[in-house]
C-alpha cells in the first residue's frame, strides 16, 4: 500500500437487504483503488452475504451487481472477516464460505477496528 | 498540468490510453480507471469514458487522493470525457 490508511466496514445486513449489502462493497472498492486497506467484516446476517452461491442473486438497483463488486473486491486485495459465532449460530461451516474469506471471533475485530483510520457499520 | 487547462487545450490532448466505461454504474468508471492506469508509464494520460455524471467528480477526487493530475472533461455526445495524467 502507498500509505497506513485503513478503513474497516463492518456488514450487519444479508440478501434481504440488498442495498445495504452492496454499499459497503462500493465503498470498499473505491478505498482501495486509492491505496487505502480495506477490511470487510461480516457480522449478523451479513455473514449470508459470503456463502458460496449467494453473491449471484444480489442485485441493489443502481448498483453494480453484488457478485462482480465482490469479484473487484478480492482481486484489488481486500479482506473479508467472518464472525465466527454468527456462523455457528446460522448452521453455516467453513466448507460454507466463498474462497479468501477469513474466520474470526471478537478480538480480530476489534483488533481491526482500533487499529483502523476509521470504521463504518452498514 | 495548471488547473486552469482550457477546454482548446483538452481538445487538444490525444490520449495514450481510452477507458470506455460507459454504462457502468459507481464504483465502475473509477475501478476501469484504476486498472487502466496501471496499464501506462508516468507522464501518460488516460481519458476516462463515462455515461455517469458523477464520474467527473469522483474522478477528480481519486486524482487528488492518489496524486495523479486530473485535467478536466470534455463533454461528448451523451457522456464525458475524463482526461487524468498519471504522475506516479
């Protein structure tokens, strides 16, 4: 990276919330296409939004598709957080996740967000 | 490049690299930008095709964040005509 900046998101809405699931993947796009680090955190029913299978039927009108946002996302180098308990408490196993997803619990987070020039939370 | 650049002087310019991305919704034009810049040498300049207004905005706000040399637009026929030189 050019710089320290990093920006954290953390992504509390799934598919049902389209809108909401894509913006902070605009966001995180246009951070890193200016050398900024971006961390994506998925918390809630955010963590849907990183089965396998789910990011083709996503689709915010106005918005880029979900699928290619996060396809940009990965290949500019973000990182993608997954809460741990979330998961478990929606059934959902690492076989589950799409490939470069990172599972975590509480402390990464937070390690993520203290260390970060700033969080947002959609 | 002064920022004060003539909208003569951009028509003047040939560009050594066109990114068409017209039709794509934000982030796209910026994200097309980004990788397009990649692809010349310092001192280049790439024109950003875009159907999207905003563009032109965004555009410029990359450049200064980035620190490439946003030169201005250029309006064509139904979309704009985004001129950036890349300084690093």
């Amino acid at each position: 990276m050019a710089d320290t900046q990093k920006l954290v998101f953390m992504v509390l809405h799934g598919p049902d919330h389209p809108e909401h699931a894509t913006i902070p993947f605009v966001m995180g796009c246009a951070a890193l296409a200016s050398d900024i680090e971006v961390v994506l955190g998925f918390q809630a029913d955010g963590v849907e939004l990183v089965r396998v299978g789910v990011a083709d039927g996503i689709q915010a009108p106005g918005f880029p598709p979900f699928a290619k946002l996060l396809r940009d996302f990965r290949e500019l180098g973000g990182s993608l957080l997954v809460c741990a308990p979330c998961m478990n408490s929606r059934g959902i196993t690492a076989a589950d996740l799409i490939e470069g997803t990172e599972i975590v619990a509480a402390g990464r987070f937070v390690a993520e967000i203290t260390s970060a020039t700033n969080s947002l939370v959609y | 490049m002064p920022a004060t650049i003539t909208e003569s002087e951009l028509e003047a310019i040939t560009a050594d690299k066109v990114v068409d991305a017209r039709g794509a919704a934000c982030p796209g034009p910026l994200l097309e930008a980004k990788k397009g810049m990649g692809t010349v040498p310092v001192g280049a300049i790439i024109e950003i095709w875009s159907s999207d207004p905003v563009t032109k905005s965004d555009i410029g706000a990359w450049s200064a964040k980035v620190g490439h040399a946003f030169l201005g637009v250029l309006v064509a026929d139904g979309y704009e005509r985004v001129l950036v030189r890349r300084q690093k």
